[in-house]
C-alpha cells in the first residue's frame, strides 16, 4: 500500500526532475523492469473485474428486450391517448355541425321574418292612406283648383 500513497516530498521531487513520458515503452531510460507479481496480480483482479462486468451477448439482447418492451408500453399508452383526442376532436366536430345547422335555419328564419315585416309596413301603412281617406268626407276624390 506504501508504494501508492506517495509523501509530499515525494510528490514534489527534485526541481530539475523530466515530467516528460519516455520516447518509446520499451526504452530502458525508464528504469522500469517487468510488472512485478503483485502488479500482475493486480492487473488480474483488473481484467477479472472488467470481464465480469462486461455485457455478453444474452445480456445486450436481454437489454434490447427490455426496451421494446418498455417502447411497445409507451406507443400503446400514446395509441390511447390518440384514440381518445380523436374520439374527442369527433364529438367537438358532431356539436359544430350542430351548430352550423341551427346557425343556418336561424338566417333563414331571419330573412323570413324580415320579408314577412317589410310587407306589414306596406300593409298597415295601406291601410292607414285609406282610413284617412274614408275619414274626410264630402270632398271630392279629385282635386280642383279655387
């Protein structure tokens, strides 16, 4: 465990120290030999570990499983949701046309009604003129100049 926790002295080093890596891997400028057992056994326990937790094949197609499992859950509950506006939108559209009919029959309604009135005035407003000529009596129906 010493090797790998270093002392602050250690860290800072002599001030003239090369912070440069080696040219090649293989120089022996390096002063480094062959791992030594504890850094092979280390290394072991590395690659076992890494191994382990490595997804295999079953595992991705599990994994892949999984998620269109999940996808095909999600595209129903939105098929549903999508069913449901449309059946919504269906209804809205159904009062709407409701509604233009009624809209419609009330315009007519309207123009029947106003044509209906325009021909009471003319009526009333006829019988009015001849009220008013039945009212004055003993004049003549034409007129003469004094």
């Amino acid at each position: 465990m010493d090797e790998y926790i270093a002392t602050p002295s250690e860290l800072r080093g002599p001030s003239h120290a090369n912070k440069m890596a080696p040219a090649s891997p293989s120089s022996e400028s390096t002063g480094e030999s062959l791992p030594s057992s504890e850094q092979a056994e280390a290394l072991t326990l590395i690659r076992a570990e890494l191994t382990q937790r490595m997804l295999t094949k079953a595992d991705t197609g599990t994994l892949v499983r999984e998620m269109r499992a999940a996808w095909r859950e999600e595209l129903a509950g939105l098929r549903k949701d999508l069913n449901a506006l449309e059946q919504r939108v269906e209804e809205v559209e159904m009062v709407a046309h409701g509604c233009e009919q009624q809209h419609r029959a009330a315009e007519v309604a309207a123009t029947r009604q106003g044509n209906m009135l325009l021909t009471l005035r003319r009526q009333v407003e006829d019988l009015e003129n001849r009220s008013r000529r039945n009212n004055i009596r003993g004049l003549p129906e034409t007129e003469t100049e004094p």
